[in-house]
C-alpha cells in the first residue's frame, strides 16, 4: 500500500509515537507485508524468528521491537508492539469509509455494464465496460473490475483478510489496507468471496473462470485462464499460475505456489508448492497416479490378509 505522496521517517515515527534510528528526513513511500515489500516500504516484525527476514528484505524501514543494529541504507522505527502500531499506519493512511448511497459517488462503471438491483458498489470502485453484476452482489471500496466480466448474486468482493493476532485479552485484526482486483473476460460464481489484500491486491487474472462458493484469501493471485470448482478455500498469500484447474472440495494452505499447468482433483488438501503441469490428489496432496495406486494396494489388504492366514 503506497501513501497517497512520500513521508519522512521522522513523520512516522511521530504518527505512532516510536523512536528511530536513521536519517530523520528517510524517505518513506508506503508499507507492504514482507512478501510483498518493496524499496521505499515499511515492514513490521515482532517475534526474533523473524527479524533477519525482516532486516534483509527489500523493505528499507522497519518496524521492529528491538532496538537492533540498523542495516546500511535503511531506517528502523523501534516500537514496543510492531503489530498495532502497522494497524495505526494503515488507519491513518486507509481509514474506514461510511458509505451513504448503495452505489457510491465515485465509482467509475463502464460503458454497457449492468448493475442488478440490491447491490452494494463502495467508494473508488472502478468497473469496466459490459460487466453484469447481478443481483444483491457487494463491492467493497477501492476494488477495480476490468472489461467482460460476470460477477453473480450473493458475491462479497473486498472483505477483510483473516489474519489474527492472540492476545491474552482475545484476538487482534490486522486491518486491510489493499485491494481486490478482478482482471477482463472472468467469471465468478454465486456467493463466492474474495477478501481483499491486507496492503497489496488479491488479484483474478484475465479469463478465469470460478464456480459457486468459492473463498479466495487475502494477497492471492490467480493466474490467467485458471478453472476452479465449487467449494474450494485457497488461503492468502498463495500463487495459482495460468492454466491450472482447481476440482471441487479443494483445500489450499497459505504461502504456496500452485505452479502453472497443475490439476487438483476433487476433496484433495494441498500443503505445499507443485510441479509444472502434474495432477494431484488426495489429503495431503501427492501425485495422482501414486496415490490411485497406493488406494488399489489398499484394498487388496484383506485378501493378502486371508492368503497369509491360509499358509
């Protein structure tokens, strides 16, 4: 998430009442989680496992809560909770906005697009040319829909990303400061739901096509021409790249690649990242054709079994 123009490290560092160690007028350009940062960004870090990653990434300030040896050409904000002190950035820079009108002032919808009654398009929402939305669909601000594209009723685009801090008083969010972004000629089924990234963009690549009741997670990409049945739940911060065909039932888990060309057959659990164009199947997840044979294997046990007893 970029500020809307550049701050200094000092202003920050004012904003969440922290102290620093740098240049008081380093130059700050936004803030983005660590899979995301870019030079010119902030990135928070809280637990010691974490704080290399954190001070080798191309983030160039950090929000961290120990006072560390600052790396050449960065910047550190020293806080005591990294965690809430993000939270206020993202607050001070996207702050929650009441919306008075089902379809908002300055959404910007293209020429031959069709917006079905009961639905809810937020503020900044751009959609493109000869979209159909249909009935009781609900667009969170800022989220940017191109050309062509089929949204069906009951679909929430822009909900928060599930991502929880436990404290001893309960759970702490961590606010969604990003976007969703729907690319031209893709389809979306009924009551699928795609929450927006927590700095970036959870991102639908041109001509996917996704069935009913679909959850996509926070900062996930989907790539071009990708197929995904109904009741699937793909977790954030996952890549799906072009071509892939996700079954019904299928369940992703965070931080993965899903490598281009792949085929995820029906009920499978997917733990980890996948080879170009190979078929998997089964909870965890392994190649096809092994685990169809380790199941026939299996059925046979009874009749080894009874050959054993009969030696």
């Amino acid at each position: 998430m970029k500020f809307p123009k550049p701050h200094t490290l000092k202003q920050i560092a004012t904003l969440i009442d922290c102290e620093y160690r740098g240049y008081e007028d380093f130059e700050i350009l936004g803030i983005n989680e660590i899979h995301v940062v870019e030079p010119g960004d902030i990135v928070f870090v809280d637990h010691p496992k974490y704080y290399d990653k954190a001070l080798e990434s191309a983030a160039t300030i950090v929000l961290i809560n120990k006072d560390v040896a600052c790396p050449e050409g960065k910047a550190l904000l020293i806080s005591d909770d990294p965690f809430r002190d993000f939270n206020k950035i993202t607050s001070h820079f996207k702050p929650f906005k009441a919306s008075n009108n089902a379809i908002a002032t300055d959404a910007v919808i293209g020429e031959g697009t069709v917006i079905q009654p009961n639905c809810f398009i937020g503020n900044n929402v751009k959609i493109g040319k000869n979209c159909v939305i249909h009935s009781n669909v609900s667009i969170y601000d800022d989220a940017i829909i191109g050309d062509n594209v089929t949204i069906h009723s009951g679909t929430v685009l822009g909900a928060s990303a599930f991502y929880y801090k436990n404290r001893p008083e309960g759970y702490d969010q961590l606010k969604s400061g990003g976007r969703v972004i729907i690319k031209s000629n893709v389809d979306i089924g009924a009551l699928c739901t795609i929450d927006r990234g927590v700095t970036g963009d959870t991102t639908i690549g041109e001509g996917s096509k996704l069935d009913n009741q679909i959850q996509i997670g926070h900062d996930t990409i989907i790539g071009k021409k990708c197929l995904i049945a109904s009741q699937t739940g793909i977790a954030g911060c996952v890549v799906v790249e072009d071509n892939v065909t996700i079954w019904g039932q299928v369940g992703v888990k965070s931080g993965i690649t899903i490598a281009k060309g792949t085929v995820l057959y029906a009920q499978s659990g997917l733990g980890h990242t996948t080879e170009e164009g190979k078929t998997y199947f089964g909870s965890p997840a392994q190649d096809a054709r092994t685990m169809f044979k380790e199941m026939a294997y299996v059925k046979r046990i009874p009749e080894i079994l009874q050959k054993l007893k009969n030696l």
